[in-house]
C-alpha cells in the first residue's frame, strides 16, 4: 500500500485556526459503513448514534504548557525548546530550534526564571537530552505556553489554556490534545451518563510524534514513535464488559484507539497495564475491541488517515473525505467531528 493512496487536496481555508464559538458547536459527519453512506449533523446530535449499554473510551492525558521560549546567555539568540517527557537520569527529552545552534554544550535561559537548560546530548531522532539546573516545574509553569500544532499559524492565547485541553483532562503529560474529545461538554457528558452510556478512562500521552511526517512510500516499512499509556482496573472491567453484554465500544480519538487495541487480550479483553505503545493501524488490521470511532478530520498521507482507512475502507473514506471539502468541513485539530460506526 502506497503513501500516494492517502493524499487528498485540502484547500488551505479549510484548516480551521481557532475553535469554534462553543465546544459541541461544531458539525459531525457521520460515516455508515454498514450502508457505505456519509450524513451530516450538529455535534449536538452525538447522542443520537449511542446507546444505554455502550461504552466511550476517552483519553484523560492532560496537555502541559510544554513550549519553552528562552534565549542563549552568550549570543542573545533566541531559542526554543518542546519538552516531550523526562528521561531516567533525570533529564527532559525536548525539541530544540534552532536547532543548528543548539548543539551539544549549549545553555539556555528564560525571562521571569534563573533556571538554565544545558543541551547533554543529541539523540538519533535529532530530539536533545536537556538538563536543568534549577525547578523545572516552577520554569514550566512561569514560562511554558501550550503547544499550538504547526499548522495552526499563530501564537497561542489564554484562550487556548482552555480549548486545546478535553474537559476531562487529568494527567498532565501530553504536547498534543487528545483532539476528539475537544468537542464534548460537561452537559453533554452528563445527557450521555443519564443515557445509560457508560464512560472509561485512559490515558496515553500523546507526543510531537502524532505530526511526524511519513517518510517512506510504502506505508508498511513506517515506524511510529511509542507513546506512553495506562489502563486501570476500571477501564478494564467497563470496556470488557460493554463486550461481553454486547454494546458498542466507541473509541473517543485515535489515541483511545491505540490504547485499546494494544491492551486487548486473545479473549477479546482489555487488560489492565501500563507501558509504551508504538502500534501502527493501517488498512489491513483486524481491530480487536473498537466498534466505532469519533475523531476529527486528518491531514494527507498521516498515520491518522491511515488509522481511520483501516476502520471504515479506504475508498469509504476518501468518499467522506471528498463530501467534506465539497461542504467545506472544518479541518484538523480545532475542525469538525467525524463519527465512524
């Protein structure tokens, strides 16, 4: 299977650049794949597509105000660093720009904080080992801003504190916002537990991998970065049993998804653990528990197109995927909704 297969023509006024006016303000297409149809809807309409007796999987990891802007002490020059997690020797693993002023031996510091970031190391991926003298979580908390994704063509604001972040997030570890569950309010949540939809919780922290480019034209031969997940004892016990009693699992976001089916047992089980995924769903895979998928609408040639392709048939979505533009959905992680079921 080509990369070529999951290009699509996106007219640059389609990628939406703030979110909309209310968070379930936004539009839900709705892809049958039973009848092989696309509908169109308010995202109000959600509860409609579910049931007393199914189960969401959301995913409860937080995104933290990753996004360092410092300056080298020598020169002035400006530097930047995305911290991505922290290693076992106590330092962070980060994204570095400029990066070809950021070699090893390199010092950073901030504005409004004495701490000082010394690159330590130059990882194969190009990512930097960082080590800082001082309070790291004091200089993130001063200094961080929220990481706005590359195709969102500004700054970010204190308005973005709050809308790139589900009204569910606990866990903070994420540079990304599990971007399908933006849409959910604490009202809706509430109309769907009073539904009878049972709700369970896990967590991946979604990485700057989630943007990485597919390099290779054989989509086989792609590698993904792994991601941090947990499923708790609750998870399990909720998911394993909306399976067994027959309801529907529906994956809230394609990190949901990747947690789900990393965890699932031969029983057809989700089991309790914690560790690294780097599971790559592409046209071809058998999916394990997910019986639907609400997620947003996907940049070209992504493992994210791929994801949903493998869910729903290629030319499916590249149906749905056409209807959109046609009716001029928004796109990417502010954009609309999709329903796959």
């Amino acid at each position: 299977m080509n990369l070529s297969d999951f290009d699509y023509h996106l007219p640059e006024s389609l990628i939406a650049q703030h979110p909309s006016d209310r968070r379930d303000g936004s539009r839900l297409m709705v892809v049958d794949r039973a009848a092989g149809t696309v509908s169109h809807h308010q995202f109000t309409e959600f509860v409609e597509f579910v049931s007393a007796g199914d189960c969401l999987v959301v995913n409860e990891t937080k995104v933290f105000p990753a996004r360092l802007q410092g300056h080298k002490p020598d020169t002035g020059g400006r530097a930047e660093l995305l911290l991505i997690r922290p290693d076992s020797d106590g330092r962070w693993i980060a994204m570095a720009r400029p990066g070809r002023r950021l070699r090893e031996g390199a010092r950073i510091a901030f504005e409004g904080d004495d701490t000082i970031a010394t690159i330590e190391g130059i990882l194969e991926d190009g990512t930097r080992a960082v080590r800082f003298e001082g309070d790291v979580a004091r200089l993130i908390e001063r200094v961080g801003d929220i990481p706005l994704p590359p195709y969102i063509d500004r700054e970010a604001t204190d308005a973005d504190v709050e809308r790139y972040q589900t009204v569910y997030a606990r866990t903070p570890g994420a540079v990304a916002a599990p971007t399908a569950g933006l849409h959910f309010t604490p009202e809706l949540l509430a109309s769907l537990d009073g539904q009878g939809v049972n709700r369970a919780n896990v967590l991946l922290h979604v990485g700057p991998g989630t943007f990485k480019p597919v390099e290779v034209e054989n989509v086989s031969d792609h590698k993904m970065d792994a991601e941090y997940y947990e499923v708790s004892d609750n998870a399990a016990r909720v998911v394993s049993e909306t399976k067994s009693r027959v309801g529907n699992v529906v994956a809230v976001g394609t990190t949901s998804v990747r947690v789900l089916e990393s965890q699932s047992n031969e029983a057809g089980e989700l089991s309790v653990g914690t560790g690294w995924t780097d599971i790559f769903i592409y046209p071809g895979y058998q999916f394990s528990l997910v019986d639907a998928l609400l997620t947003n609408f996907h940049l070209p040639k992504s493992t994210l197109l791929m994801l949903i392709s493998a869910l729903a048939g290629r030319e499916l979505i590249a149906q749905a995927y056409d209807e959109a533009v046609r009716e001029e959905y928004r796109f990417y992680s502010y954009g609309d909704a999709m329903l796959i079921q």
